[in-house]
C-alpha cells in the first residue's frame, strides 16, 4: 500500500507516533459530531390537560413505576394477618382458674377451726378475714406477665374468701363453661376486650348471691387470654408473595400512551415526563455518554491498531483508509436517518450495512473487516435510535451486525467484481431472514404493503452494499496504491500491455516468467504468503529483458550469443540493469509498489558469477561488487520465494531430463547458497519455511519435468507425449 502524496507531505512534518494520534483525534471528533444530533434531547411541546397534537407513542418500553407500586400496595393491603393457634390456650386458662378457686379454698380451709371458736367475737372475725387475704395473696402466682394480685383487688379477693364452697364451685363451672365456648371459637389479642366484655356478658346473666357475680367476672377477665397470637413472619411472607405476583405496569414499545385529540391527563403527563418526552431539562448526560461510546470506539481502533504486525507506514495507511470507510459509512446512514424523518416507516433497514466489512475485507484482511462491522452495528443503534433521548436501536443493530458479517463471510473469492455482486445478493437473503426474525418476534401485526416493504429494504441494502464496493472500490485503490485480489487478477490478464510487451519482444522470458510463477506460487502458499501476489510479481519480475531480449538466453532461439562479441563488462550492464530497467518501466505504467519492489529486489545483491569469473579468466583485476545486482535485498516472502524460483527453474530446465534427485539437490544448494550470501537477512522468512518452500518447489518440478513415455509409433512420425 502506498501513501498517497498529500498525506506524505504532511507526514514528513510530523513524527509518526504525532501523526497517528492527531489521526485518531480527529476521527473521534467527527464520530462525536456526526452522533451529536441523534444523541441531542428533543422534546413535544405539549401541557398538561391540553389535546394531544396527534397519537404519541412510547419510544421505549416503559414501566410506570408509580403505577407499579400503587398496586403492590393494594395488594400488600389485600392480605390478612396471619394468626397462629396457641396450643393449650384454653386448657391453661382453665387451669388457672381452677387454681384460682382452689387458692380461696385451701385458705377458707386453713383457717376454719380459727374462726369456728370464736364465731361470737365480731372485732376476731374481722381480723380473720385480713389474715385469710394476706394468706391468699401469698399463694396467688406472681408470674411477671400475668401477675394476678394486680388484677384481683382486695375486695374481689374478700368477697370470694367470705362466699361457701358451693358458691365457689358454681363460680367455677359458669365462668369456665362460658369461657370456653369463647375460646373455642378463637381470641385474638386485639380481640381480648370484646372477648372479655362478651364474657362478662354472658356471666351477668346467672344469678349469684351478693357481689359474687363482679367476683366471678374479674376471675374470668384474669383467666381468659387470647388462643391466636400475630404471626409476623408468615404475614410478612405472603405480601412479599403478593407483592412478588404483581405485574409490572408497562408500556411497550411503540405503544399509544394518548390518542390524537384526547385530553392530556396527569398520568400521561407523567409517563412523558418520565420518557424525557415533554421536559427538556438540558441535561448534559446524552452528551457525555455519547463521549464515553466515542473513547469507547477510538480506543479499541487503538489498541487494535497498535498490536497490528506490520510497518509504522502501513499502519498509518491502514488507519487512514479505514477511518475514511467509516466516515463514509457513518454519512450513509446519517443520509439514510434524514429519509427516515419523512415518516417512511423502519426505511433505516434500507441502509447498506455490508459495505464497510466487504471493502474492508477486500482492501485489508478479514480482522479490521469484522472490528468495523461492530462498530458500525453499535453506531447503527444510535444514529437510528427514535427521536427521544435515552434509548439505542437494537433491532437495526442486530441487522447491522449480521448484514456486515456474512458480507464478510460470502466474499470467500474476491478476485472478480463479480463475486462481490453475487455476496450482495446473498447478504440480501440474510437481511430477509433477519428481519422475519425481528418482525415475527415482535408479534405486531402488519399490512401486506408493510411486509413488501421490508423485503425491498433487505434486498436494496444487500445489493446496494455490493454496488456501492464496487464504485468505491477503484478510488480506493487508485487513490492508496492498493493492490488487491481483483487488482492482481487484472493484471495478470495478457491483455495488459507490458505483459504483450514481453510475450511480443521476449517470448522466451514470458514463458520463462510463467513457469516460475507456477513455482512460486505454490511455495508461497504453502507457507501462508500471498500466493496471487506471487504469481503476478513473476509475471513482471523480468520485464525489464524486453529493452534487450536477445542477450538474455531463453530468447536466444537459433541465433549468435551475443555476449561472445562484448566484454565481461558490457555483459554484465546489459544483464544487472533488467532489474532496475524492468522497475522503471513498471513505475512508467503506474504498476503497485509490490509489482516494482519484485521486479528490484529478486535478484537481490546476488553475484553474477559467469561474468565474474570470465573477467578473472580474461585476467582482469575485478572486484566482486562490481559483477553483484545493485538490490535491495528481498524484503518480503513473496520476494525471497521468487528469487528461489527463478535461479531453480533456470538451472533444472538447463538440464535435460532430471531426476528427482538432481532436481532436489539443485534446489538445496541453490537456497543454501543464498543463505550463506546473506540474501534472506531483510525479510522474515523462517529456516521452517524455507525448507516448507524447497518440498514445494521440488514437487511442482517433478511434475512439469516428469518422465515421458515413448510411443514407438508416435516417434516414426516424430511427436512425443
């Protein structure tokens, strides 16, 4: 790839590191400038209890959180609390009154021969009574939670101490019975009070001697508690529970929050606010995450950039090719959003998402293609995002996404314009596929129109993205000296008029030529090099032979030698300066750097040896620079697998009929011999390879050099297979 001038002269003023980050700044302002817009808060100027303009819809799925809480709160409300049986309640409350009434009874009991002698004394008996209730209260429970002195006061305690055993045990039975028809029926704590009240109730309706029956209600208040106690663990599981089964309320995407002409109410309103819809408060956050995804996008072209193994000016020419790809992909679909504002429903599909990974697939390689495609993909939800801010796109960048790949992927040849056209009609197969998935899985019901509609977007954006790597693909090429497959395929059409050139003026070299580009191109691929680079190279390595093809051997067919009439010298000139003749001619005709640098460099600073050592047998002084190739050195694979080619089809076609062993031997010595002159040192091929490249070469000769039956009957009439 070569620079082009304008970008040359402002990169010889700045150092490359400079260079390739005021690169990368610059990119990541027009990114900024070119989402500036879609990422810019608008608003519906629109009030409260006014008539809607027209229907306005969600731009996004919504939830209305307010709406959401209103309910669970309902139904948090709707459930009980839960009460758990206190197990033996009654038969506690029972007992205790039971205790109670046998207490009265063991101290009436206690005290009775006391009282018995001397009845008569009134002030003895009064004394009797005081002793009874101290010696009652010692024997009534004092538990701290049902601490019964508090409750049974002096007067109640007295008048259960004064009453007989018979009224005592009347108490007993009607307080118990009615306390247990109570309690059956379940007590609730904050039930206690009617519980007891009720109680008391049905106690006042027997008959008992004197105040007994105030005695026999304060028992039954002491003695019945509640038989259902508050669970707040369980009640505070089942409102989670319920709260857990309330559904979200949510608008969904596209869905009519207000109809055309309905008055705007306090809830709409709400829900408007709440998308960014009707208040603008110029907040800066769409602006700063618009700067994040940018240091997002620009960092990963950094960093991918970076760690990419080649040289700091094919980096460069790769960073800059790319970031003019993505320019002009991010205009075409800023282009593409403007149709969109004419209420051309979803004509964003219309875009042609697979022209930045193809003609980035074609002009670099398969890594950058693909980095961009995402890239593009997340730019895609932005740029056509609805006109509200706080929302992406993912349908378009799900399109987007799987459009820019399997243009990537269906351009498995791309040595012919036409397979680029044939990929776009295959990304247009996909776009349908993917947006029936996206249409279908949306569940929303179209019209007939709208589903033709859709088809002629995916086919268009397939097509169109074909089309525009087409028209865009010559001034890439031109513009950045790119070679690429179709480029080389183009020039290796005979057609081309340096090709007719040699085959005209040196048919011996063009053969020569092709031969050796069936040997290094297969070498090249067998190592992974670009084998097409290869073949074409060789077809112009030697173009230079075409200024002065009869000294050059392969076209020296029944003629003199005319180096038996020249000097060493001479001799050597005319043979070193095809190299430097063949660039020339090559620059002359606009040729890629790639084609030259073969044509300078496959001879590299080899030695002319014939030449050479007939000067020193003439008995001349030489010097050894003077009879090697000028250079440079091969700097590439291509170029160092070239020159093996061409100096092993020279030798083994000079011998007549080879085996495999002499034609393995000639291919080792020859690659050991450009080892030991150093001639490999500027180019990265490995001692692996190298040996990798010899196994090739050696079974692509043994094919065109294979042994040949005789036929007798064929050789009367002298042909040969």
């Amino acid at each position: 790839m070569q620079t082009h001038p304008f970008l040359f002269k402002i990169r010889s003023f700045l150092s490359y590191r400079l260079f390739t980050n005021l690169l990368f700044v610059l990119l990541g302002i027009i990114v900024f400038g070119v989402l500036y817009g879609n990422v810019k808060p608008k608003t519906l100027d629109i009030n409260l209890y006014e008539e809607a303009p027209t229907t306005i819809r969600a731009p996004k799925k919504f939830i209305d959180k307010e709406a959401t809480e209103k309910k669970q709160q309902e139904a948090k409300d709707e459930v009980g609390n839960v009460y758990t049986p206190k197990e033996g309640a009654i038969d506690n409350s029972i007992s205790l009154l039971r205790s109670l009434i046998e207490s009265v009874k063991e101290v009436k009991n206690e005290s009775a021969p006391q009282k018995a002698e001397s009845e008569e004394l009134k002030p003895t008996a009064q004394v009797d009574i005081n002793e009874q209730l101290k010696l009652l209260k010692a024997k009534l429970p004092k538990d701290k939670n049902n601490n019964v002195t508090n409750q049974l006061n002096d007067s109640v305690l007295k008048i259960l101490l004064l009453a007989t055993d018979e009224d005592l045990e009347r108490v007993e039975t009607i307080v118990s019975t009615q306390m247990k028809i109570i309690m059956q029926n379940g007590v609730k704590e904050e039930e206690l009070r009617e519980a007891r009240l009720n109680l008391e109730q049905r106690i006042t309706d027997y008959t008992f001697i004197g105040e007994l029956s105030n005695a026999a209600v304060k028992l039954g208040n002491v003695a019945l508690e509640p038989t259902l106690y508050f669970d707040a663990e369980k009640t505070d599981e089942l409102k989670k529970l319920a709260v857990a089964n309330v559904q979200s309320v949510e608008i969904i995407e596209g869905g009519v929050i207000v109809e055309d002409g309905e008055l705007i109410t306090p809830k709409e309103y709400r829900i408007m606010k709440s998308l960014g819809m009707v208040e603008n408060t110029s907040s800066f956050k769409p602006y700063i995450g618009l700067a994040l995804f940018v240091l997002v996008v620009i960092s990963s072209l950094y960093y991918f950039f970076y760690t990419l193994e080649v040289t700091e000016e094919r980096k460069q020419n790769y960073l800059i090719l790319t970031s003019i790809v993505f320019v002009i992909s991010l205009l075409i679909m800023k282009i593409v959003g403007l149709i969109e504002q004419l209420d051309i429903h979803d004509i964003s599909f219309i875009f042609p998402a697979a022209f930045t990974g193809m003609i980035l697939r074609i002009l670099l390689n398969e890594r950058i293609a693909m980095m961009m495609v995402f890239i593009m993909a997340a730019c895609s939800s932005i740029v056509y995002h609805d006109r509200f801010s706080g929302s992406i796109d993912m349908e378009i960048a799900i399109y987007t996404l799987f459009s820019g790949v399997s243009g990537i992927l269906f351009l498995v040849s791309r040595n012919q314009r036409s397979n680029i056209l044939r990929a776009g009609i295959y990304v247009s197969l996909v776009n349908i596929l993917i947006l029936a998935f996206l249409v279908l899985l949306s569940g929303t019901s179209y019209s007939t129109s709208e589903y033709v509609y859709y088809l002629v977007f995916a086919l268009v954006s397939g097509i169109s993205s074909s089309i525009l790597t087409i028209g865009f693909l010559p001034f890439f090429e031109a513009g950045f000296g790119i070679l690429s497959s179709m480029r080389l395929v183009e020039l290796s059409s005979p057609t081309q008029p340096l090709l007719k050139k040699l085959l005209t003026d040196a048919p011996g070299t063009y053969h020569h030529s092709v031969m050796v580009a069936n040997l290094a191109e297969a070498a090249c691929e067998s190592i992974g090099a670009n084998g097409l680079l290869a073949r074409v190279g060789c077809y112009y390595h030697d173009v230079g032979k075409s200024k002065r093809p009869h000294f050059f051997i392969e076209n020296q067919l029944n003629m003199e030698n005319p180096h038996d009439r020249v000097s060493p010298e001479t001799s050597r000139d005319v043979i070193i300066s095809h190299t430097s003749d063949g660039a020339e001619m090559l620059r002359k005709h606009k040729l890629p750097k790639e084609i030259v640098d073969i044509a300078e460099q496959h001879h590299g600073t080899t030695l002319l040896k014939y030449f050479y050592y007939k000067a020193k047998d003439q008995g001349k002084d030489v010097k050894e620079e003077e009879y090697r190739y000028p250079g440079p050195k091969p700097q590439t694979k291509e170029a160092a697998i070239i020159s093996i080619a061409d100096s092993v089809e020279a030798a083994v076609r000079s011998k007549k009929s080879p085996t495999q062993g002499e034609i393995q031997q000639l291919v080792h010595s020859i690659v050991q011999d450009r080892l030991q002159d150093g001639q490999f040192n500027e180019c990265d091929i490995s001692l692996k390879q190298l040996e990798t490249v010899k196994r090739s070469l050696c079974e692509t000769l043994n094919g065109i050099f294979h042994p040949r039956i005789e036929y007798p009957e064929l050789k009367e009439k002298g042909e040969e297979e």
